[in-house]
C-alpha cells in the first residue's frame, strides 16, 4: 500500500499540531514555507524553503512529490494556496474563490451585503484620502482593519475622524495588499464568540462556542484568552450555526474545519465577523479536545486525506476549559512568570517560548505571544473571573 503523503503549509509553533498528528500516523511528512528555523520541519520526514503564499511554487512542489493532501493550519495567508492547489490536482478541499472570499475581509463583506447576511457597512481602500471622504457619510465608532491579516493583527477601533490617519497607517503595516476595510463598530452584548466547527458533505457536523478575553491594558480586541462553554443562551448558539451554515453553503463549502467570530447585539441579532477556512490558533483545537472529546486535529488530517470522518452523534461537555496566551504588558527584558497558586492548580498544558533576558514587546497581537497555557477551572463562575483578571493571577515580570 502506498505511503500517504501530506504536505503542510507552515511549520511554525502554533502549527505543531497536526504535524505531530500525522507523524504518530505513519504518514509521510512534508513541511514548507520560507523560515528554515521553524520547528515543524525538523519533525517532518522532509521540509522545502518555499513560501506559503506563492501558490504556483507550492503546486509545483506539490506535483513533484505526489502528494496525497494538503493542510494550511491556521494560517489565514497559506489557506488560499491549500485550496489552488487542491483544486489543481483534484485533491480534497474547496474552491478557490470561496476560500479567497473568507480570507479577505473585503471580499467576505462585499459577499455579506450581496446575499442579505448581516453585515456592518464597510468599504475598502488603500488611499487614506478616499476613507476621510468615506467615513463622513457613517456613524461612529468604526474599526480599522488589514483586508489580509490574522490575530487581530492592525486593527483599531476609533471614536472620530481625527483618529483615522494613524489608524489607517496602522492597518497598512500589517496587509500584504496594502489595502484597508473601514466599517461601522456592532454594538455587542457580552463577549464575542470564538470557536471551530467542522463541515462534512457540506453540512456543519461539528460546532461548539467560546467566548474570547483581553487583556485592555494590552489591547482591547485581541484575545488573550479563549473560553468553553460559551455563555450564551442555548437559542442564541442555535442561531447562530443556522446563520454561518447558511453562509458556508452559499459558498459552495464542501468539508474543513473553519474558525468562526461572531458577536450578538442587544435585541439578540448575530453579526458574523471573520470566518477562516482554516483551524483557529489560540490552543482553540486543543481546548475543545479537553471540553468535548472531538479532536478537531485529527479530523483536519484525515479529512484532508480522503478519510472518513466518524463523529459523536452529540459531542459530551467535559467541564470548564480554556486558552491562555502568555504575554507582556510592556516593553522590556523578560525575566519570568509569577503564577499565583490557584492559577498553578488549573494549569494542565503551559509551553513557555522566550528565555529569561531576552526582549520582549507589550502585546498587540498573535506575533507578541511568549507562550501559551491550558487551563481547567473547577465553574464557569471561576473560570470568567480569572480569565477577565488573569492579571492578578499570571504576571510576567519585565525588567
């Protein structure tokens, strides 16, 4: 029998996982994208120095070595390249197009407004000028954003007109287009939700929810944290797989795994924010192996394979689990972590990634983090009041 072949597009830390996975697996490893210091090629059986997001080297590579599948875990810039190539050679996956719609916030609006979902009012521009003139016509507070990037990364939320410039510049940094999406703020209640689900034979098989923490002295709207059981009401939860299924099919989405945000107003209305077609990064597939038993890494690979997935006919609740990403409230010389003793007694995975010494930045995004934690907590009521203190519980010292 032919050794399958699965070829990963990216080797970093957060995209371990299913590297590991498969490797337990008996299945041929591959490993490429542009950073050889990455850890996942030093796992796979073989690794190539090419970029994720040059799409025609990655088929080229792709159809040299024959392979059987292709997986871009989390990674919102390599899913595009997973599906072209897929689509190519006939392996699983799904269109291009659909796949390029949700990786880009412009297009994933645009799509929004054309089939009636609902969706804040927004518009792209790469010229600053264009978005002054724009944004005198919308209410505020709007948000700033890259079209392209992941993690929260760029975005700002700002109440006039005379925060634009910087925030505009801001967004710039951090899109590989050089494009900017300006919109209308929703007014949530509560928090935003953030979680993976998974598509079989274009239904969501699988769907649970999380609720995401910040930490506001870092930045308002980049998680810190993500948390399961979801708080929200079992009908809300309900209506909101009903909304992003509907989306997901419009797109013609066959299978995969997708990470979902969302937010709910005050009159209960969903608003969906981002949905990736790719696995979350946060731990969001390990957390929701510790809350439900549906290991959403090992249904990535095998899917991606051909194999048939076999899910639970209803997924178990396993107590009260979350992420925690390990991180500095300003600048400076790392010199360690203070962990109180009721956060040490919930810890039950914690990957520390920086030495003691070296600089560290204030976190602002995904690219900040200094490691990352599993957490069990003995009640909901627990979990929320540390996760939105964790501060007074997790200090990294900064020299």
């Amino acid at each position: 029998m032919k050794e399958k072949k699965i070829l990963f597009l990216g080797a970093a830390p957060t995209q371990l996982p299913p590297i590991k996975y498969a490797k337990e697996k008996g299945y041929y490893v591959i490993t490429c994208d542009y950073l050889p210091e990455n850890p996942g090629h030093s796992l796979a059986d073989e690794w190539h120095n090419v970029s994720t997001t040059d799409q025609d080297a990655v088929l080229d590579l792709a159809k040299k070595l024959n392979i059987d599948g292709i997986v871009a875990y989390a990674s919102d810039p390599a899913a595009p390249t997973a599906a072209y190539v897929s689509e190519k050679l006939g392996l699983v996956g799904n269109p291009y197009n659909s796949v390029l719609t949700l990786s880009r916030k412009d297009l994933f609006r645009k799509f929004l407004a054309d089939n009636c979902f609902n969706v804040p009012e927004s518009k792209s521009f790469d010229c600053l000028n264009e978005a002054e003139t724009w944004v005198k016509s919308i209410a505020f507070p709007i948000f700033v954003k890259p079209v392209d990037s992941s993690g929260s990364k760029g975005v700002t939320k700002i109440e006039d007109r005379a925060q634009l410039p910087k925030a505009f510049a801001h967004a710039l940094e951090f899109s590989r287009s050089k494009q900017v999406v300006v919109e209308q703020a929703i007014e949530r209640v509560g928090y935003q939700v953030d979680s993976d689900i998974f598509m079989i034979d274009g239904k969501v098989a699988f769907w649970v929810w999380g609720d995401q923490h910040q930490d506001k002295h870092c930045h308002p709207y980049v998680p810190v944290g993500i948390s399961f059981p979801s708080v929200l009401s079992q009908n809300v939860q309900e209506e909101a797989i009903k909304e992003i299924e509907k989306i997901l099919q419009a797109l013609c989405y066959k299978n995969g795994a997708f990470n979902v945000e969302f937010v709910v107003d005050e009159i209960g209305k969903v608003w969906v924010i981002e949905i990736g077609p790719r696995n979350g990064g946060n731990l969001i597939p390990e957390v929701i192996k510790y809350a439900t038993g549906v290991d959403m890494i090992e249904m990535t690979v095998e899917s991606a394979l051909g194999h048939e997935i076999a899910l639970p006919i209803k997924s178990q609740k396993l107590g009260f689990w979350s992420s925690y990403i390990i991180h500095a409230r300003k600048d400076g010389w790392y010199k360690g972590i203070q962990i109180s003793e009721r956060a040490e007694k919930c810890i039950v995975e914690k990957e520390v990634r920086v030495k003691q010494g070296e600089f560290v930045n204030k976190f602002s995004g995904s690219h900040d983090t200094l490691g990352t934690m599993i957490l069990k907590f003995n009640s909901q009521q627990e979990m929320l009041e540390m996760l939105d203190n964790m501060e007074q519980d997790i200090k990294v010292e900064i020299a």
